[in-house]
C-alpha cells in the first residue's frame, strides 16, 4: 500500500501549489514544509516579552498574518499541531494565542500537499474541514517525461488573471446568492441518501460545505442556481483514502446514472425498441411517405389505418428519444 501511494502522489505537488500563491495579487501567503519536529510556534508565531514588560505575540510571517496558508507534507506534522489549526480551518478563522487571547485571522484559502492520508482516528475533525482533494499521478506518456526532463513547461508565476484580497471577499458574497431549486435539492438529498445507506462517513457539516462549493461553481459559470454538473463536483470531496475515492465515485455515478447492470439492461431495451420502430418504418410508413400506399380516407377503416401510420412516425419515435433523454 505503502508503494502504491507514493506513485499516485510523487510527481508535481508542491509546484502546483505553490503556483496558487501567485493568483493573489496582494495580502500574504505562508508557506511551510511540516515535519513530525515541527513546533506550534513555527505555525503560530512566537511570544515575547517586550521592553515595557508587556507579553507580545508576533505574527509575521506565521498562519496569523497569513491571506493564503500552504503546507507541504501536512500529515507528516503530530496530530496535536494538525487539531491546533482546526479554528484557522473552521468558518469563523479563529485561534486562541497563549497571552493574546482569541485572533480572527485574514485567511482565505489553505493548500496542503501529502504522500499519506491521515492514519490517527483523533485527526478525523482536522481531517473533515479538509474539502478539496485531487490525486497529482507520475507523468504517464514518454513525451511528457521528456518535457520534465529538458524542462520545457511554465516555470514562471505569471497569470492571465489574478485577484485581490477584497475582490474574493466580494465574490463569496456574490455566490452567495446562487439558489438550490427543488429539482436539485432533492437530487442532492438523494446523493446523500445513498452516501449514508453505502456507509461512506462523509458528516453533515462537509456536506453543507458542499453545498457553498455548488454555489460557487453554477456562480463562476454564469448562472444564478445550482444544476447538476455543479453537484458532480463532489466526486472531489468527502473521501479520505484511495479506497473511499473509488467507493464515493462509484455512489456518484450509480445516483447519476444508474447502476451499470440497470443501464446495460435499459439500453438493450432501447436498441430493441429502436430497431423494431425501423423495421416498422422501413416496411409501412416509409411506402406510406412516398405515396406507394394509398388509402381511401372515405372508408372509416381505411382513415384509421391512416391515422394509425401517422401515429407510430410521429409519436413512437419521441418517445423513445425521451426515454433515452
């Protein structure tokens, strides 16, 4: 397992995020490798006395002070260092600093890199305010790998666009504002439904998260409700392993688009049903378009014939579409 791991996140992690950093066009980033030695005052700051006797806590240069947090390594750190952040991480950016009392901290956003997922059960509330994870994999094609090697890809921090700090404060406000509809909330409720019945412990609270995170996708592409591309983007939160990962996208798909037996089967169906209107098409209604099948709309039997052809070209094949739809 072990193994396994450090192939899927070997390659490039650290280097995207700290490309991140770069959006921001001002406030600050921390950034920090942690290892099991790190010490709260590394994160947190230091205190000190001051010359008039007065205790001091500095925040330069520490999570306090910090727009954008970034951590490399995070699950190499204790478990009581990880659990002290868990205020940084909660929505209200609190901490309470020895001396100082409680600090609301300007952060925005925080980006970690690891090669283990968290193995301590007493991590599981640190590890629920995590929401975004992504598998970096090693570089698959050759072509690739020879770019890495000659170094011929983006080494610069330059972007097309950036943000202020107030800029993405007002976003969030803006996106706010998105709406669930019925429609989709229940599609939601339905997700979550068989999250829990496939016992996937994804809790309430990431699950409300989600739904900030929905908001903020249907905003950034231009729409003012939540639809349902923007709840596949779940398939990137909630699971804490490997094994979560393909458990929860398996769940995703199965509510989405049904079980894969069931779509097999459905679609046979439609094939059937669809070369049964073809062959129908081919043998009657065809001949009856292109007048090679006359029929006396004077005699009551031959007008229902009639109408019987116009029924199946018309209807018959909408309402196969619709169900393949």
């Amino acid at each position: 397992m072990k193994e396994r791991l450090f192939n899927i996140f070997v390659v490039g992690k650290t280097f995207i995020v700290n490309k991140l950093k770069h959006i921001l066009r001002d406030g600050k980033v921390f950034s920090y490798m942690l290892s099991h030695d790190t010490k709260a005052r590394e994160i947190f700051g230091h205190s000190y006395m001051g010359d008039d006797g007065e205790l001091r806590h500095k925040v330069e240069m520490s999570i306090v002070d910090a727009s954008i947090v970034i951590l490399d390594e995070l699950f190499k750190a204790t478990s009581t260092l990880l659990n002290g952040m868990l205020g940084a991480l909660s929505q209200n950016r609190n901490v309470f600093i020895d001396g100082v009392g409680e600090v609301k901290l300007p952060l925005i956003s925080a980006f970690a890199t690891s090669n283990e997922f968290p193995k301590d059960e007493v991590l599981d509330p640190f590890d629920d305010r995590l929401h975004f994870r992504y598998v970096v994999e090693r570089i698959k094609d050759d072509k690739s790998f020879k770019r890495m090697i000659l170094k011929e890809y983006d080494t610069t921090n330059e972007f097309s666009v950036s943000f202020s700090y107030e800029e993405i404060i007002a976003l969030e406000k803006e996106y706010s504002k998105v709406k669930f509809v019925d429609e989709v909330l229940e599609f939601f409720v339905k997700l979550k439904n068989a999250i829990v019945r496939n016992e996937l412990n994804i809790s309430d609270r990431k699950l409300d998260d989600a739904s900030s995170i929905f908001k903020a996708s249907a905003y950034l592409n231009g729409r003012d409700s939540i639809n349902y591309s923007d709840i596949f983007v779940m398939m990137h939160l909630g699971w804490r392993d490997l094994t979560e990962k393909k458990k929860l996208t398996q769940i995703i798909f199965d509510t989405f688009f049904q079980k894969k037996e069931d779509l097999e089967k459905n679609l046979i169906g439609y094939k059937e049903r669809l070369q049964q209107i073809v062959s129908y098409a081919q043998a009657h209604v065809n001949p009856f378009l292109n007048d090679k099948i006359k029929f006396d709309l004077d005699d009551d039997n031959e007008r229902a014939k009639y109408n019987s052809y116009v029924d199946f070209y018309i209807r018959e094949p909408l309402k196969t579409t619709s169900k393949v739809t």
